[in-house]
C-alpha cells in the first residue's frame, strides 16, 4: 500500500475504519437487545455500508487532494517563469523550499539549490495537472483500507449464533487491530511499538467514547 500512499495516510485510512467500525459496535447492544438477529442484520448492513460510503469518500478526497498540491505546484511554477529574472524566480522558490532545508543545509547550500531549481523551472514548460494513474491506484487504496479495516468486526456476527457474544468478540477483535496499527507503524517512528499499541488503543478508545457522546 505504500507504494501509493505514504505511512501518515494509509495509518490515517486504517485508524479512522476501525475507530468507524467502533463507534458502531459499542453502542450496538442496545440494538441487538431491542430487535434480536434482525437488529444484527441491520447492523451489518449499516457497518458495512458506511465503511463502504466513506471509503468512496475517502477515496475522492485523496483525489482532489492530489489535484490541489498538483495545481499549487503548477501555480508556483507559474510564478517562477513569470519572474521578472532570477533573483525574483529564485526568491519564489526559496519561500517554498527554505523551510524544509533550513535545518539541513547551510546558506550558500541553500541558495545555490534555490538558483539552481529556479533556472530549471524556468527553461522547462508547465505540466498538466490531470489525474494518473498513481492517483487513481491511491484513491483505491484508501477505499480499500478503510472498508478491509472493518471486515474483521463482521466476522463474529457471521460465525455465532449468540448476539451478545459475537458483539463482545468484534468489540475485541477491533481493539486489537488498533493495537496491532500503532504497534505496526511505530518502525516509521523512534516510538517503542508497546507504547505505541497501547497509546492508539487508548486515544481510539477515547475518540469513540467521543463520538458517542456526541451521538455519532
């Protein structure tokens, strides 16, 4: 998945399907116990559809995302070929760039960079700013971590005849996975991945009891 999206997105995607799926099977008891197996039915129908909604939602967003920072890009290119010459082209791209390199790179480094990229902006033409291929494959890819998020919560429902019990195994099902994320993406960190499993149960679990409350 991370060919497509970076580590920040795709744990942004996988958290917020199950934190979703949460939400759902937290406050499900009180439908299970009004309305029996159909109750259950319902519910998966709800958990799986809006998993799904907000998958193809998610999806779209990463394109129009994709499209912003393309067209921002394009607009600052824009910018540095309309420069009246090259202090002012290079003094574009070192309002972009300085912030980035400032820790890492000295002065003179970063303004022969700057003098540098600008000359090449400015002998080159500007691109499209259409949808690829690679935009396509990442807003399919967030669709599918946060629908494959919540298919474990499902599966109890599918296998046990006992409500209660099959709730209280997707409730602990979804901890898990949100231990599971945090423990797994703290290699892209200098977090231990302990702390880090534990500290995504804990905020997810808060997080949900939140939405709860807010009646979500």
């Amino acid at each position: 998945m991370h060919r497509y999206l970076d580590p920040a997105s795709s744990l942004g995607e996988v958290v917020f399907g199950l934190i979703m799926t949460l939400t759902f099977t937290l406050a499900a008891g009180i439908i299970i116990d009004e309305e029996g197996t159909e109750g259950v039915r319902e519910l998966l129908i709800a958990l799986i559809g809006c998993n799904i909604a907000w998958g193809v939602i998610d999806g779209a967003m990463y394109l129009m995302g994709q499209l912003f920072d393309r067209g921002r890009k394009r607009r600052v290119g824009a910018s540095v070929r309309g420069a009246p010459d090259g202090a002012a082209a290079m003094a574009i791209v070192e309002g972009e760039l300085d912030t980035w390199l400032d820790d890492v790179m000295t002065v003179p480094e970063r303004q022969a960079l700057y003098k540098r990229v600008a000359t090449i902006v400015r002998d080159k033409p500007g691109a499209a700013g259409f949808i690829t291929k690679a935009d396509l494959m990442g807003a399919f890819t967030s669709f599918c971590l946060v629908v494959i998020a919540s298919a474990p919560a499902a599966i109890p429902f599918l296998m046990i005849d006992d409500s209660h019990l099959a709730l209280r195994i997707s409730n602990g099902i979804l901890l898990a996975l949100l231990f599971a994320t945090g423990f797994s993406w703290a290699k892209y960190t200098l977090g231990k991945p302990w702390m880090v499993g534990f500290s995504f149960l804990t905020v997810g679990l808060g997080l949900v009891a939140l939405a709860i409350a807010l009646g979500g």
